[in-house]
C-alpha cells in the first residue's frame, strides 16, 4: 500500500463533478484537493480480492437467471417488438427482485442486430432472427455483464456460419487468458479466429473490459495493448460479428484470471438455442 502523507487529500478527478467538489470544499474548506489519483485507484482495483470475487459470482448468477427469463419471454413472445421484449423483461426482473440492472437492457434482433450495442427498437422479432441479449444485474454493489445470442426458429445457413465462428472465437480465448500474456495478445487470439474465417472486418470493437463495482472498468482487453494480465483480474471476454443485411452475433461471459486460466462468472450455454 502507498503511505499517504498525514493530512493529505486526494480526488478521482474523473469521477467527480464540479457540485461533489464544492460540496467537498464546503465541509473541509482547509482541503488542498489538487492531487489526483485516478490512475492510482484505478490499478488498485483492476486486482480483486476473493471477497470481490465472490460478489461478481453472486451478480453473474443472477445474471443466468436473467437470461433463463429473458430466453422464456422470446419463446412465448413471439411477434413482439425488441422494446416490448425489453420492458417486459425490466418488468419481471423488478418483479423477482433483480430490477438494480448493471446498465439498460439490449435487446437486438435480425438486421438491427449488426448495429453494435444499439437500443432496443420498435422492430418486431420474427421467425427465422438471431436475437441478442446483453444484461447484467448489480449485487451487493458489484455487477454483472452477459451477452449471449439465440435464434427464433430455424435459422439460414449464413447465421450459423457467423454464431459458430463467435463461438469458436470466444471459447479459444477463454481457454488461452493466462497471466504474463498481454491483454493485446488475448484480444489477438480471438480475432485471429474471426479473421481467419474471413469475417475479420466486421468484429468492431475490443474483445473485452473489466469488470467490478461498475460494469465498464481497467482493464481494456483491445488490438496493440501491452497491459499485462494478472491473476486476481476481473473481465470480459465478448467476441462479436456484425454483419449488414444478415444480423449479429455477440457471445460475452466476464470471469476473474487465476494462475490456471480464465473461470467465468456466468454459466448459461453457448450452443446455440433454437426457441
């Protein structure tokens, strides 16, 4: 631990808006609140304790939950639009009493789902989609964050093609996170999966995040990075292809790293589901 100075004071500057710091100055008026420690805090807490780690196996439980209910309302839904989907599932998770969400439902579906991380839109979901999930429930103040993708129905061979390289993609690099290896050549394992199957240009974005007391945190699993992963990190890993006039596909479970690989919080298969 870094031993502070007696009297002194320090902010996230990044995390604190300009009322919290006058508020701040009105209580301790004597604060010199120049320093900065984001960076700092930031490195403390991309490592988890075990009792940190516990809580995010907590939050991804509840997440399978979420998704064993969301896959129920799609089955018996049929013909509803990606909103109605979504504020339906609000509705019953507030109900079963996990309604403090990680963040806003996504729900995406056929052509709407090769638009990345797009709000749920009044199209309607039909036969023959490929429809993504991507929730996450807070518990005890840490969160949870899962996507998986399933199909209503039967489904082109195109779609199929795109969901088994996703999966193929995500469960390589599941079993290769090792600590020593760089979060830039974890992401490179999973898009060198995508790339070889000639869909490289359409995995737009980095392979995944950390994971804690908020969904999004240090450290950024993405192309070129030479942060070296640790055990104790916490993460996701969420390889996806989006492809125009077809759909997406996008399959996320966030895990901590030990020293014998990577053990996702979040359990719910990856075959892909047929309602």
């Amino acid at each position: 631990m870094t031993a502070w100075p007696k009297g002194f004071w320090a902010l996230e500057a990044r995390a604190v808006t300009l009322s919290h710091y006058r508020a701040i100055k009105e209580v301790f008026p004597e604060a010199n609140l120049a320093a900065d420690i984001s960076t700092w805090l930031a490195r403390q807490r991309m490592i988890k304790s075990p009792a940190e780690i516990e809580k995010l196996q907590a939050a991804g439980r509840l997440a399978d939950q979420a998704l064993d209910l969301a896959f129920a309302l799609l089955k018996a839904g049929q013909g509803m639009s990606e909103s109605e989907l979504a504020l339906e599932l609000d509705y019953q998770l507030k109900k079963k009493g996990m309604g403090d969400l990680s963040f806003p439902l996504i729900v995406q579906a056929g052509e709407s789902a090769a638009s990345i991380s797009g709000l749920p839109s009044q199209k309607g979901v039909q036969a023959g989609d490929i429809v993504i999930f991507d929730l996450g429930i807070m518990k005890d103040g840490y969160a949870s964050d899962v996507s998986r993708t399933v199909a209503l129905g039967e489904i082109s061979p195109a779609k199929w093609e795109i969901y088994e390289t996703v999966r193929l993609a995500q469960e390589t690099a599941a079993r290769a996170a090792r600590p020593g290896m760089t979060a830039g050549e974890l992401d490179q394992v999973a898009r060198g999966v995508i790339e070889e199957a000639g869909y490289g240009q359409y995995f737009t974005h980095r392979l995944g995040h950390g994971i804690g007391m908020q969904v999004h945190e240090p450290v950024n699993l993405e192309p070129g990075s030479k942060q070296k992963l640790e055990a104790g990190m916490c993460f996701s890993i969420e390889p996806g292809i989006y492809l125009p006039g077809v759909g997406g596909v996008r399959i996320e479970d966030c895990g901590w790293l030990g020293e014998d690989g990577f053990h996702p919080f979040t359990k719910t298969r990856k075959d892909l589901l047929l309602l």
